[in-house]
C-alpha cells in the first residue's frame, strides 16, 4: 500500500498543487475529471481540457516531468438523472483516458437525486446496467471501477453487494470511503463489520475521519448528523484507521490509502490548513508502514 491524496485537498490549501506535493512528500494523486473532462495542470490553478487521445498523452507527460503519478479519475455521474446513453458514453470515455494516463482505476460515484423515488430494485437495476455496459464498451482495458459509498443509498451495504454480484466482474469494486458509513449513522462497531465485508471488493479507497462524543458513538443517528461540527483530521477521529488497514490487508488490498480530510474547513487558510494535512500525510505514511 502507499499513501495518495486527492487534488482538491492540496488545490484549495496550497498555491499550486505541485507545491502541496512537494511539501507533503505525496506524489500520487486522485484527481478529478470534470464532465466536460477538465482536469487540474497541477503546475497552476490552471484546467487543461482532455479532449483527445493526444491531448491525455501531453497532459500525461507534464505530470511525469513534475514526478506526479495519476493513481484514479475522480468522476461523478448519477445514473437515475439524464440520458443514460450519455452517461455510459461518459464512463466508457473516462476509463479509455485513465488508461492512457497509466490509472489502475476511476472512483464511481453511487449518489443518485432521485434515490427517493426509485425502489431499491430499481435502483440496483439501473446502476448494474450502466456499469456492465461500461465494461463491455472498455473490455480491453485492464482500468477498473471503485464505486465509492457515497451519500445516503450509496452508503448501504445491500445496495453495494447487490450491483457487484449481478455486474460480476474482476473490474468493478469499490473506492472504500473509512468515514462514509459513520456519517451516514452507523454505530462504530458496526462500521467496522461494513468495511470487513467490503476490504475484499477494493480497489480505491478514501480516507476522513469524525470525532463524535462517546456517548453516541455505537448509537444509530440520521446521516449527517452534526458532521460540519465533529468532522476531523485523520488521526484524531474515532475510526481506528491502523484497524481498517489492517483488515484491507487481509483482504490482499495493495493499492493507494487516499487523504481526504473534510476538516480543513474548520481551520483558518494557510498554514493551519497545511500544518492539518502534514499530520494527516505522516499518520497515514506510518500506518502503512
């Protein structure tokens, strides 16, 4: 395992991004993939468009000349909303850059506005759909999926199980968020439990951290429940983060452990922020090692 971070953690604290890799001795990044394929220059606050082939191969030769190593595409697209042919063609498309960029995966984003109106089944449906025909569009790519748990149906274990089972395939997976499941109200032990059933199916992961009073840490509270108040760095957080790597390795996890500390906001910009994401990129280098 090695340690990565996303872009976005190092774009809003740092001057540049290159600057944050530098100072946090990270060189693998996460990096986000806009739906008309903007992507950071990391040199700058700049965005280069990734329009073609040729144009991936140039931005991919600047990130190797500023030693940065594209690990995943951070996408977002919500299979219940628009034209799903456009949304497979827009998966298809982002796997095909990853590929060229060199990316061992792209993180999947489970949220869906309309999860409310869609019965489970539904749901299920249209996401195993979408995906396994992603797959066979991309079926001589080796650059897999990690469907994140994300937001409110994302963060349900049955959901999650239920598309990997019916996709059935090598390529599909999970970026397995550490704090995603406590968010959403699980008690902590039972975190736990979630986590160990998913370490099999990863492929990416993303790591943060919430600090809540003792007496509702194994209590089931609504999701969300006074995160922006408790949300925390890394290593001051109540999800043991050596555990969970722990039971990734197990599990044969060999992949990146990725910083995404949402705590940053509650520190002032500047060198508070970046003191936060020193901590974090130590803890993290330690825990692996």
């Amino acid at each position: 395992m090695y340690c990565s971070i996303r872009d976005c953690m190092i774009i809003d604290t740092f001057p540049t991004p290159y600057e944050g890799v530098l100072t946090l001795g990270i060189n693998a990044v996460e990096i986000e993939l806009s739906r008309s394929f903007e992507v950071c220059t990391m040199h700058s606050r700049e965005k280069a468009v990734l329009k073609d082939d040729a144009s991936a191969i140039t931005y991919r030769k600047q990130l190797d000349n500023l030693d940065i190593r594209p690990v995943s595409f951070l996408t977002a697209c919500d299979f219940s909303a628009g034209d799903q042919e456009e949304n497979i063609r827009w998966i298809t498309r982002a796997l095909e850059l990853a590929s060229l960029l060199g990316m061992d995966n792209i993180r999947i984003d489970s949220a869906m506005a309309r999860e409310l109106d869609l019965t489970f089944e539904e749901r299920v449906k249209l996401f195993s759909e979408g995906l396994r025909e992603v797959l066979r569009r991309t079926a001589g790519l080796s650059v897999a999926m990690g469907i994140e748990n994300h937001g409110f149906q994302g963060n349900n274990l049955a959901f999650l199980l239920n598309v990997f089972m019916r996709v059935d395939s090598d390529r599909l997976g999970s970026t397995l968020d550490t704090g995603n499941f406590y968010w959403r109200g699980y008690p902590l032990s039972e975190v736990y439990g979630i986590l160990r059933v998913l370490a099999p199916y990863a492929k990416h992961t993303h790591l943060k951290n919430i600090r809540y009073p003792e007496e509702v840490r194994e209590k089931t509270r609504e999701a969300g429940w006074e995160y922006e108040k408790y949300v925390s760095p890394l290593e001051e957080g109540d999800v043991d983060h050596a555990l969970v790597l722990g039971l990734l390795r197990d599990a044969g996890y060999r992949g990146d452990i990725c910083i995404e500390d949402e705590s940053l906001g509650k520190y002032p910009e500047g060198e508070a922020r970046i003191q936060v994401l020193e901590r974090d990129a130590a803890y993290v280098k330690k825990l692996i090692g």
